[in-house]
C-alpha cells in the first residue's frame, strides 16, 4: 500500500469518526430541541392566558365592545394551543394536567358571558335611571318655573325684597347650571372612555369653557356676600379642571381615556359639584331667608318660595341619585349606594311635602308623577345593584379560573423541565463519549502513520547521509517495501553500485597510467641507448679511421639496418600504446554514460519525493480544512451561547416585570424563570459543546503538525538526491576530461609511430647512402668531435624527457 493511500485512508478514518460525532451530537440536539419546543409552546399558554386577562380588563375599565368580542376569540385560540400541546404529549401526567387547564379555559369562558351578560343589564338599568332622574328633574323644573311664575307676578309691591330674591334665585339657578355642566361633563367623560370621540372630547372642552363663564359670574355676583369664599373657589377649581382637560386634550383622547387620569378628573369634578351644592344650598337657604322676611308678602308669594325650593331640593335630590348611582357603578361601594338610597327617600319626602301644598290637580298629578319617577329610580337602582353583584362574583369567577389554569400550566412546565433536564445530560453523555472514542482512535492512527512512514524515512535518511559521506558498505533499508520508499531504495541502490563501479574503474585507470608511462619511459631508453651506440661507434669509426671507410659503411649499413629493426620494434609499441590510450577513452565514455544514468535515475527519485511532498501537502490542506470546519462550529456554538446570554437577560427583565406586576404577574414569573433555567440549560450544553469542539481541533491540529513533518522530511530527502545528482554531473564532467586527455595522449602516440616510421625510412636511405658516406668520411671525421657533443646533450634530453 502506498504512502499517499495510507494518509488518505488514515484521514478518511478521521473524518468519518467526525462525521460519526456531529450526527451524535445533532441527533441529541435535534431530541433536545424538541423537547424546549414543546416547553415553549406550553409557556405560550400562560401568556395567551394573560392577553385574555388583559383584554378582560380593558373591557371592564373601558367597556369595550371590541373588548367583549375579542375575548372568546382568543379563548378559542388558547384552547386550540392547549389541545395541540396535549396531542403533542405521551405521559399520563402531562395529559392530565392539559386536562383541567382545558376545563378551566371552559369555565373562565362561561364567567365571561356572564360577565358580559350582566354589564348589558347593568348598562340598561342605567339608561332607565338616567329617564327617570331626567323625568323627575324636569317636572321639578316644571313646578319651580310655575312657582317663579306665580312668584313674579305677586312681587309687584315689594320690588326691592323682589330684586333681592331675584339675585338670591338667579345665584341658585347659575349653581344649578355648574351642578348640570358638571354633570354633564361627568356623563361626556363617561361616555368618553366607552368610545374614543374626537368630535365628544371637543364638547367637553366647549362645556368646561361655559363652566368657567359661569363660575366667574357667579364668583363676581357674590362679592361681598358670606359665599364669596366659596364662589371664589368654586372659580378657581373650575379653572384648574378646565386648564387640565384642554392641556390633555392637547396631547390626544388617549390621554383622557386613560385609567388613572379619568379617575382623577372625575374627583376634581365631582369636588366642583359638592361645592356647586354647597353653594346652591346656600342659596337656596338665602331664598328661604327672603321669604321668611317677606311675611308681610301674600301667602302665594311665600307657598311660591317655598315651592320653589321644594322644587330646587328635589332636583338636587335627583342630582345627588344620579352621582350615588354613578359613584356605586364605577366603585361598587357601599357610601355610593346609600347616598342613592338616601337622595331617593329625600325626593319622597319632598314630594310629600310639595303635595300637601299643591292641591290643585295639576299639581297633585305632578306630584303623583315626581312619586312614581322616584320609585321607579329606586327599583332600577336595585336591579343595578343586583346586576353588579352578579358581575363580582362573575369576575371572581373568571379570576379563580385564570389562577388554576396557570397553576396547571406552572406544574406542567415544572415537569417538563425536569424531562428536559434528563434528556440534555443524555444528549452530553452521548457526545462526550463519541468525541472521546473519535479522539482516542485518531490519535492512534496518527502514530500507526508516524510509524509506518517516518521510521523508513529516517531510516532512508541515514544510509544517503554515509553515502553522501563515501561510505560504500551500507545497507540499503526498504528494498523489501511495497511503497514510494521501495522506488527511492531502488534508486539507492542503483548510486552506490554506480559509486562501486566508479572506484574499480577509476583504480584500472590508474594502473593503466602508471603501465603506460613506465612503457613510455624504457621506449625512449631503449631507443636512447640504441641511438648513443649507433651514434657513438659511427663517430669512434671516424675518428679511428677515415681510410677504413669501406668497412665503416659496411658496419653503418649493418647500423642502419639494426635502426630500422629497433624502428619496427618501436612502432610496434607506438601502436600497442595507442590501442590501450583508446581502450581508456572508451573506459571513461562508458563511465560517463552509467554516470549520467545515475543522475537521470536521482533525478526521478527527488521527482518521487517531490510528488510525495506535494502529496503531504494537500493532505495537510484537507486536514486545516477540517479545523477550519471544527473552528466554524465553535463560533455558531458560541452564537448559541451568545443567543442563550441574550434569553438569560430577558427572563431576568421578565422576573423583574413580573415581580412589579405583583399578584397577576405570578404566572409569568414562573414561565420567566424557565425560560432563564432554559437559558442557563442552553449555556452549559454549548460549554460542553465548545469543550468537544477544541478537542476535536487540537487533535487536528496535532495532525497536522506530524503531517508537515513527513512533508519537511521528503523535502529534506529531495534536495539530498538533488546534490548528489549535481555530485555526480560533476564527476560526470571530470570523466568527460579525462577521455578528452586520454584521446590527446592516443594522438601523441600516432604522432610518434609516424616519427618511427619516417626513422626508418630514413635508416633505409642510410644503407643506400654508404658510398656517399664513404665519399663525406673526411668531412665527417672532421665533424665527429662536434657530432660527438651534440649526441651526448641529445641523449641526456631524450633520458630526461
């Protein structure tokens, strides 16, 4: 198996252990999520819960009708939910706690309608009341205009007790309009929150500013008189009520529909109206007053006055009804129903009293209506009461019902959480297991690959480096391999019986050198000795005796032909030397072949390693690319503790909400601490999950490193083949120069057996020179001294060559 396979198979061992723990870890999360998903949906039901209670309470502060049609919508969707999120469940418990939140959405619906129901009835006993209390005042009105009327026409003796009674009566009735204005303010402000009217808030506006005139034409009117006090507070009030509605109104109907500030506009008014009634009862007792002191007035003029103020009472009585009436629907309580009881019995007793003076028939029929408007007030007022005590208990109705279906959904959100619970300490047992199994195996395979590639390596390292350094008798490790390493031996071995091969060839061509010139040098010594004897008797010849010519040139024919035999002798070792300079020049060009082919087979092993090195790197590339991967998970694991953070700080201002909300905000404190723990929950599980994560990528990272080890060692095998080919081109160069030295020293011997050659033929014209050497044997004689220096300096030159 290959080197590159091995990597390859180890990594993608690694990635599937990977793959493995993500699925794990997806699967878990995957049941994890689910499970928070349904604990959501079962929070969602206590909020829902609330949005009832809280369209309920617009209703009841509002009595929108909008209000009233909303609620059984969005009973209708909370059940729905609450039905889904059972369906949803597979324990018993759970079932049965969606059970009873079922039964409770039931009843809470039915307390509604009834609820609903009553505040109808409530509202038409109010509408009656208010026909009956507008009945009765205008018949009061009625009996007092009559009165006036009878009044005015027997004051015509008494002008200035008239003027006077007039003033008196003309403050009464400026009072009596403050009390109506106010009333009808009360009434328009009523009617206000009911419906958000733009064209109503202006008419509010309009009858606060008639208000004002009023109460300061009245403040002016009793300058000087014991009510100036109170008519100048009545203005001033009236004022400031009349400045605050126009600047709320200037900031929109909202802020005048708004709960707390209707209340607090409503006490204002109604403090004007108590001291409009303070004022018009003072008034009124001031008429009485100038009555009293009219005595000597006619009897109809004082039955007027008194009637007058029976009438003036009775519509402060049905003024004061309609205020108890109105204080008991916005408050329940018990001081405004008894303050409508007794403005009631008062108007029977004054139409009691007014009946014992008006005996006419029309005006027993008057009393006999004012009777009957009275009565019929007190009956309504009674179904009132009975309509609001059905709504309190109505709305206690629907209160327990909301308590016990948050109560359910509490507890059903507490077991919920305790199986969530359960299934993320599984969901982290079962990835800190995977993460260990997948780090143990990687971490084992990683050394399986150290061992099986970097020993050899080193191992391979080892013997180039003795090679490198001319150690010839290494061993060559990984010849037996089935990888790249077998080829790189291969090649190893190819150098060094190369390098073997060198040294024996380079010792036969020092042996070669050392013959040659030891054959060169006994030639010349031969042919040196050789040449001194021929040349040494020649001139001994002549100088001993120029008469024996004749047997001279016999003896330098015998000369000249012993100088042709040596000369053949030597052209035969000329030759034998050329043939041995040549069988050298071919020795070096076979050397300088197997040299080349050694560089060509190193260069094809540093391929080799270079192929391997590249390999290794794309392998590395794979694997940062796998921590790459590893580091992205880590920052969307960190995005999911970063949204958990974010959820964590919106539980803790839910609590805080909560808490200020007090008693109803009970239900979502427990859905806020949930969600918090689920929030913490999510927290830890991405710890663990970050924890796994880094594990993953230091194993990765380890990896890594070992792989650009293996690469740094195939680069560093590369570049020691590289050298060695350079190495050897080197000593392919130095062989080349050498075969080129050796072809010149075979040129010098050709050169030198053409010298032999012309030697002899030289000698052979000797032997046919004899009779002219015979002739030249006195010019020769005389030469010989000469000759016989010469020679001798010659023959030094030649021994010394």
């Amino acid at each position: 198996m290959t080197i590159g396979t091995r990597i390859a198979l180890g990594f993608a061992a690694v990635l599937l252990l990977t793959v493995g723990v993500a699925f794990v870890g997806w699967n878990s999360l995957s049941t994890y999520a689910e499970r928070v998903d349904l604990a959501s949906h079962t929070a969602d039901l206590d909020t829902r819960l609330k949005s009832v209670r809280l369209e309920e309470a617009r209703f009841v502060t509002e009595r929108d009708a909008k209000a009233a049609t909303n609620v059984p919508g969005m009973l209708d969707a909370l059940q729905t939910e609450a039905q889904e999120t059972r369906a949803a469940l597979t324990e018993g418990e759970g079932r049965r706690l969606l059970d009873e939140v079922l039964s409770g959405i039931d009843g809470y619906r039915a307390a509604f309608a009834n609820f609903v129901a009553q505040d109808g009835e409530a509202h038409a006993r109010t509408a009656s009341m208010e026909t009956r209390a507008r009945a009765l005042r205008e018949i009061a009105e009625k009996i007092g205009k009559q009165q006036s009327e009878r009044y005015d026409l027997n004051m015509t003796s008494k002008r200035d007790a008239d003027a006077e009674l007039r003033h008196s009566m003309d403050t009464a009735e400026r009072a009596n309009r403050v009390i109506e204005r106010v009333l009808e303010v009360r009434r328009q402000q009523s009617e206000l929150r009911r419906n958000a009217d733009e064209a109503l808030a202006d008419r509010i506006v309009a009858a606060l500013d008639e208000l004002v005139q009023t109460t300061d034409t009245v403040a002016k009117d009793l300058v000087g008189t014991n009510d100036e006090e109170l008519a100048a507070r009545i203005a001033g009030d009236s004022r400031a009520y009349h400045d605050t509605v126009k600047s709320l109104r200037g900031k929109g109907v909202a802020a005048l529909t708004e709960a707390g500030v209707a209340i607090g506009l409503d006490e204002a008014a109604r403090g004007v109206q108590e001291r409009a009634v303070e004022l018009q009862q003072n008034q009124a007792m001031v008429t009485e007053a100038l009555s009293e002191a009219s005595k000597y007035a006619q009897s109809e003029v004082n039955e007027a006055v008194m009637l007058r103020g029976l009438a003036m009472r009775l519509v402060q009585g049905a003024q004061s009804a309609m205020l108890g009436q109105r204080d008991f629907l916005l408050t329940g309580a018990a001081d405004a129903k008894a303050m409508a009881d007794a403005a009631v019995k008062e108007i029977l007793g004054l139409a009691e009293q007014a009946g014992a003076v008006l005996v006419d028939q029309e005006g027993r029929a008057l009393i006999a209506a004012i009777t009957e408007a009275a009565r019929a007030f007190d009956s309504e007022f009674a179904s009132l009461s009975s309509a609001v005590a059905k709504q309190h208990e109505a709305s206690a109705a629907m209160a327990n019902a909301s308590a016990t279906v948050s109560g359910q959904v509490g507890r059903l959100v507490t077991l919920q959480r305790d199986d969530r619970e359960a299934g993320r300490a599984s969901a982290g047992m079962v990835i800190a297991v995977g993460a260990a199994v997948a780090l143990i195996l990687g971490m084992l395979m990683a050394w399986i690959i150290d061992r099986a590639i970097t020993h050899p390596l080193h191992a391979m390292t080892g013997a180039m480096g003795r090679l490198a350094e001319g150690d010839l008798t290494v061993d060559i490790p990984g010849s037996d391999r089935k990888d790249e390493l077998r080829n790189m031996a291969a090649a190893m071995t190819i150098f060094k019986d190369n390098a073997l091969e060198m040294q024996r060839m380079e010792r036969e061509r020092e042996e070669m050198r050392i013959q040659i010139d030891a054959d060169r040098r006994r030639t010349m010594n031969e042919f040196a000795n050789g040449f001194e004897q021929a040349v040494s008797g020649v001139v001994m010849s002549l100088t001993e005796s120029a008469n024996s010519l004749g047997r001279d040139a016999q003896e330098m024919s015998s000369d000249a032909a012993l100088t042709t035999a040596k000369s053949t002798a030597v052209a035969t070792a000329s030759q034998q030397a050329t043939a041995n300079v040549q069988t050298v020049a071919a020795a070096a060009e076979e050397l300088s072949a197997s040299i080349a082919e050694i560089s060509r087979q190193l260069n094809a092993s540093s391929a080799t390693a270079s192929g391997a090195a590249d390999k290794a790197v794309q392998t590395n590339s794979i694997v940062e690319g796998l921590s790459l991967a590893a580091e992205r998970i880590g920052q969307v694991v960190g995005l999911i503790g970063e949204i958990a953070e974010q959820t964590n700080l919106l539980a803790l201002n839910a609590t805080i909400e909560a808490a200020r909300a007090g008693e109803a905000g009970k239900g979502f404190a427990v859905v806020a601490t949930e969600v918090k723990n689920l929030a913490g929950q999510t927290a830890k599980a991405t710890e663990e999950i970050s924890a796994q994560v880094a594990e993953m990528q230091t194993a990765t990272t380890s990896a890594v490193d070992a792989i650009r080890t293996i690469s740094e060692a195939v680069t560093a095998i590369s570049g020691t083949v590289t050298d060695i080919a350079h190495e050897m081109e080197q000593q392919g160069s130095a062989t080349r120069e050498i075969a080129q030295n050796v072809q010149q020293a075979a040129e010098g011997t050709q050169q030198v057996m053409r010298n032999i050659a012309e030697v002899t033929t030289a000698a052979t014209k000797t032997g046919g020179a004899a009779d002219a050497v015979l002739t030249a044997s006195r010019t020769l004689a005389t030469q010989a001294d000469r000759l016989r220096g010469e020679v001798q300096g010659f023959l030094n030159k030649v021994r010394t060559a």
